[in-house]
C-alpha cells in the first residue's frame, strides 16, 4: 500500500519553471514586444542603399518584406515608382537596360526607381500593391500592363483545372476564388498571416536571403558546420545585388525568339479576364490612396501574332482603351517596337526599353503625371 502511494506522488522536478499568472503576463508582453519591434529594430542592422538602377535581386522576388522596405525607401525620397512584372523588372536585361534607367535618362534625373518584380502577373500585383507598397500613399506610379497574361486562361489564371503559379503568396486566399489555386487551408492561412503581420514577412525575408528559403531548423541540419550568424554577416551583399537578367549569356538574344507568327494564342477577352480584373483594381487602389497613376500597356510583339490572332488583339486593345478613358486613367498604348528590340512575345531589349521610354517622355500626359518639369518633393524619411 505504502508502495503504491509512492508511485502514484507527485515527485518534485528540478528541472520544472513554474510560472505565476503575473510572470505568464510578463512572458507575453516581451513575446509581443518582440513580434512588434524586431522587424523595425532589423532596418536598423541591415544596410540598405539602394542606388539608381536598384531592382529587387532575382533570387528574393518572393521576399515581399524586402520589397517592402524598397518602396518605402524609394518613396521617402520622391521617387516616381515604375511598377509591373518582367517587363519591368528587366528578365533579359542587365539593371542598366531597364525601363526606369532609360527613363532616368531621357528625363536627366534619378527619379524613377524600378519597382517590378519578377513574375508579378496582375493578380499577385494587386495583392503586392495592397499589402507590402503602402508607404506609396500619396506619390506618383508608372503602372504597367502585361497583355502576355490574356494570351490564355491558364495565364489568366482563370483555368479549372489546377496550376501552380508564381507568387501564390500574393493572391486572394479565400475570396474572390482563384479557380486554378488549390492551396491547403494552412497554407493559405500562412499567408495570409505574412500579409498583415510584418513579424511573419519579416522571418520569411531572413530565411529567402540568407538561408536558401529554409527555417533555422532545417538550415542547420543541412549545414551543421557552419554559423548562422556567419551567414547574415556573409550574405548582406545579396539584399543589394541587382545582378544581372535571367539570361545573361545570350550572346545574339534574336536567336531565341521563336519562329515569328507561331506562337499559340487563345485570347482571353478584358471582359471575362481575372488577370484583367486584377489590374483595374490595383489602379483602383493606388488612386484609393491618392498616388498619380499612369498606366503603360505593352507594347506585345505583335511580329509574333498571325494574321487571326492579332486582329483580336487589337479587339482587346480598344476594350482597355475603352476601359482607361472611362476612368480618366493617363496612359500610353504604343504600337509594337521593331521585330528586332525583342527578347520574346512581350520583353524587350535595352534599345527597345530606350526607345519606348522616349516615346513616354515625349507624351504630354505622362510628363503631366511624373510633373518632369517640377522637383521632386523633400519626403526624405526611412
């Protein structure tokens, strides 16, 4: 009997930390300090500055806090902010052949700042535009469409069937329904948790450039010799590094566009496009919050489309026309550059990005917009 009694006592632990109700309290506000605090306190170690042909590196186009932290960098000092995907972002170009850097030239100004980012069909713009380019409020954005995503519906995503696409991060989780977009509900949730508290972002930016996308954990287990602090200190360089375009080798880039006129082409019309969508939105948006906004679409290589499937094209372009002057949207829809300034059916060369930013230069509504022949405002803050 004495035995059992033994058995069954609760035996005092050593190694036991008994809290009270008061301390528990204490734990959560330092938890809660923390989760508030760090990602501010982490701008603070982290150098960052950015110069004029800056664009977010092509290996951290997913790390949104970065992107983040740009543009509000970029608008605290009255940059003109040229926003949209690859097209913008530069994918066969180096940083100095870039949309925004021919425009810094044409103006003779550091004024435009290349805010694209790799991948960003309109609906992950929306979403980036909501959530991670806030400090934009109230400046001027370059906003640019990509009639690439209308060219089928699995690029506009509005495909039943399940398709994996870039920055699934950035889209709508749960409403509106993104018809190709089967995400676990955690993973979506996860998501959504990144977008409205920077302390998740934040984490996510330390594991994309400084430990090959991993958590800490995992990190480790793959790098057991080697110190994570070492790794910050050895990897800073990365969040500055523009580099070059995805495709820096090509030595006579003509050689890869495909046969001209054989691109296979199943228009989705502005009226029925998610992508399309989207793009209103995110113009939406921006004016919500009081930026000047002026919108370039294009220009496709239109050399690439046969005979059927460019006049439907032009359909889609007097259907956006139509949509920008309803809503008093300033905007450029140039016609197709030469066959030769083109990488593929929609990104340009460095004489062709010269060329169109001439061409939005020379118009009075864009010099209108970016205010060329004023200075651009003191906002200088960090």
């Amino acid at each position: 009997m004495d035995s059992d009694k033994t058995d069954n006592a609760v035996m005092p632990n050593s190694n036991a930390i008994r809290l009270s109700g008061r301390q528990w309290l204490a734990v959560a506000g330092i938890l809660l300090a923390l989760v508030i605090a760090a990602p501010a306190l982490w701008r603070h170690v982290e150098p960052f500055s950015p110069g004029s042909d800056y664009r977010i590196p092509y290996e951290l186009s997913s790390d949104y806090w970065l992107y983040h932290r740009y543009s509000d960098w970029a608008s605290a000092r009255g940059k003109i902010a040229v926003i949209g995907d690859s097209v913008i972002w530069g994918h066969y170009v180096a940083p100095d052949g870039t949309l925004s850097h021919f425009l810094n030239i044409e103006t003779a100004s550091e004024r435009f700042a290349n805010l694209g980012l790799d991948g960003t069909h309109p609906t992950a713009l929306a979403g980036l535009i909501a959530h991670y380019a806030e400090g934009l409020a109230g400046s001027t954005v370059v906003l640019h469409f990509n009639p690439l995503w209308l060219t089928s519906e699995k690029h506009d995503l509005s495909t039943r069937k399940e398709f994996h696409f870039n920055h699934p991060k950035l889209v709508p989780q749960f409403v509106p329904r993104i018809p190709c977009y089967r995400a676990s509900f955690s993973t979506r949730l996860w998501a959504v948790t990144e977008q409205y508290v920077p302390f998740f972002s934040w984490t996510s930016h330390l594991q994309i450039a400084y430990f090959d996308g991993l958590d800490l954990p995992r990190w480790t287990l793959q790098h057991p010799y080697e110190n994570p602090l070492g790794r910050i200190a050895d990897c800073r360089l990365r969040i500055a590094d523009s580099g070059p375009g995805e495709h820096p080798g090509i030595e006579n880039p003509k050689s890869e566009i495909p046969n001209p006129k054989s691109t296979d082409v199943a228009w989705v019309t502005p009226d029925r496009s998610l992508q399309w969508r989207f793009f209103r939105h995110a113009v939406e948006l921006l004016r919500r919050r009081e930026c000047r906004v002026f919108v370039l679409v294009g220009p496709l290589n239109e050399h690439m489309l046969d005979t059927e499937d460019a006049a439907a094209y032009e359909q889609i372009k007097r259907s956006i026309a139509t949509w920008l002057q309803e809503d008093d949207v300033p905007n450029l829809m140039p016609a197709a550059l030469p066959a030769g300034l083109y990488a593929d059916l929609s990104h340009p060369l460095p004489d062709g990005y010269a060329r169109l930013a001439a061409q939005l230069a020379s118009k009075e509504a864009f010099a209108s917009v970016v205010s060329l022949d004023a200075s651009p405002p003191d906002r200088a803050r960090q």
